[in-house]
C-alpha cells in the first residue's frame, strides 16, 4: 500500500493512519556502546575499545557518552576522555557522540555549541542529549535552542528522550516537531519515547515535510520500526551488533530471515528493558561477559542492578542469536 492509499482510509475520529512498510530498504543503523565497569567500580577502559572495534566491525556507527554509556554519571573530565579515546580508534570511521550539558554552570547554548566543537574535532557527530535547563520550555524556545546550535554546527542531531530513561527527558509536541524539521543542520532525531504511534505519527511528519530528515527510532521494545522507515540509535544493539546488522541485511534482501532474528532480538529487548528501564545497562553487562567480551558483569556503581536469576535466560538468548547469525550467511 502507499502513501497515499493509506492517507484514503483516514477519516474524523479515526486514528491516523499506520505509514506503509517499507521492504528492501538499506537501514542505518548506530549502537549506543555500553561503558563496562571493574568490580571495584572503575571504568575497564580495555573492554571498551573492544566494543567500539566490534561495533564498527559489525557495519554499525558507534555512539559514545550516551545513556547506554551512563553519561549522565560520568564527570566531564570522564566524558572528555571517553571521546579521546574514540578519536584515536576512528581512523576516519563515523561515531556519534553525546553533547551532554546536564549539570554544568552556563549559558545552556553556548555549553551546547562548546560540546559540539569538542565532538566535531574529535571526528564525531553530535546530538544534543536533554537538560532540565530546556525541560519545560515552550516549544519555539526549544526551536529558538537548536536554531543557535545550527549557527556555528554543520551537522548534528537532535534526541528526544523518555522520563522513563532520565528525570530530565523531553519528548517533543507535534508542532515543535515539524519546526525542527526546518533546520538543515539538524540532519535527523533519535525517537526515545517507548511508543509506537508516536515514532509512526514523526514518520508520517518526516514523509511529508522533509524525505531525507532521519528518524532513529531508540524504541527498544519495538525494534522492528525499521520496517516502516526508521532507522535507529539504540542501546539494545549494544548487546550484539552483530546481529542486529545481520537483521538489517535480510530486511535489504527481501529475506525472510529478518523475522525470527528480529524476534529473537525483541525477547532480548523486552527482558532487558522490562522495569526499572536503567537497569537494562546491568542486563547488557551480564550478556557480554556471558559472551566473554567484558571482564566483568559490573554495571556502573549508581545504576540499578537486575537478578543474577537472568542470566541463564541471556545465555539461551545469546546462544541462538548466535546460531541464527552464522545461519543468515548460509
């Protein structure tokens, strides 16, 4: 069906209409990297470069100082040293960083537009992760914000983030939405909300007023919105990369493949993102020392901490994941 078939079946007092799958499509896909922990609290920097590599490896962009990366309880010093890191990794390589302000004295724009020449120099692309400084303001003023950032940022992207995630979140209102659009520089949103109608409704905005504008979907618990245009940022993604980039290859191919590997991947998704969200971070810490590909199963110190009863459940998780990777390339 396209786009204008479905628009028919809109009607007053109808829901809006599903936008229309969208098969073949080549995905886009960013993994927010997970920042894995020592037992005795500290940051294994060794892991984590591990898991940068294995993310590009897998054809994926990393992103780095984002939620999955506990950024926000991380010092500045931490995140600056995060992002030298990836820098020296790079080697010209595509990265997304965090631009995270929360908590710093300032002006919010001019700390908005200083985090993003720090992420421009070292090679990466920014978004704008959420204050409490813009929580609450009216909508042209969040418009007002972002068109400042455009002035001295060639190209960054915006992030609308759930409560559920940080006391701090925002998700945009329909009309803020569209006025965004409107930036050139803000070249596409991450999508964090946790609801489907809400990622359709921005699609259909997307479809409509800006085609070339990039909604990545961060809904973790509904993973396949690729079918229907998003792309996506993602913290599920951290836990396997690769099979998440073997998932988009059999959507591109017209395989269907796709679906019990995206299955199996949202039965990660809703495990690990059941409440509290947070402690998804713990989850992914747990699969990937399952997989041998962190020293420790540690969370970051502050994070909320799931059962050691999961793990059984993650490793016959990651068992046939891996399975159903090594089965897509037959």
């Amino acid at each position: 069906m396209s786009a204008v078939d479905a628009g028919a079946f809109a009607r007053p007092g109808m829901r809006p209409p599903v936008p229309p799958l969208r098969p073949r499509r080549t995905i886009e896909g960013i993994s927010a990297c997970l920042l894995p922990f020592r037992p005795d609290g500290t940051v294994d920097f060794t892991s984590y470069a591990v898991l940068v590599e294995r993310t590009w490896a897998a054809g994926l962009a990393p992103a780095v100082n984002m939620d999955t990366g506990y950024t926000h309880l991380l010092r500045p010093e931490e995140r600056t040293e995060i992002l030298g890191l990836v820098n020296s990794l790079a080697r010209g390589r595509r990265f997304v960083a965090g631009a995270f302000i929360e908590g710093q004295d300032g002006d919010p724009i001019r700390l908005y537009r200083r985090e993003c020449a720090a992420i421009e120099c070292a090679g990466g692309t920014p978004i704008l992760f959420p204050c409490s400084a813009f929580r609450d303001v009216p909508g042209p003023e969040l418009v007002r914000v972002h068109r400042a950032v455009a002035d001295e940022c060639p190209a960054f992207l915006g992030f609308e983030l759930g409560r559920m995630f940080v006391s701090f979140g925002r998700i945009w209102d329909s009309d803020t939405y569209r006025a965004l659009l409107a930036i050139p520089q803000l070249k596409g949103a991450k999508h964090s909300s946790l609801s489907r109608e809400l990622e359709w409704e921005r699609l259909r905005i997307r479809d409509a007023e800006r085609p070339d504008f990039q909604v990545y979907t961060g809904n973790d618990l509904a993973i396949d919105l690729v079918m229907w245009g998003s792309d996506y940022l993602l913290g599920l993604s951290a836990f396997h990369p690769e099979a998440f980039a073997a998932r988009d290859r059999l959507w591109a191919a017209g395989d269907a493949r796709f679906h019990e590997l995206n299955d199996w991947l949202q039965y990660l998704g809703m495990l690990a993102f059941r409440a509290p969200v947070p402690a998804y971070k713990h989850s992914c810490a747990q699969f990937l020392h399952l997989r041998g590909l962190v020293a420790s199963p540690e969370p970051h110190p502050g994070n909320p901490r799931r059962p050691e009863t999961d793990r059984p459940v993650l490793e016959q998780i990651a068992q046939r994941l891996d399975e159903l990777v090594a089965h897509s390339k037959a």
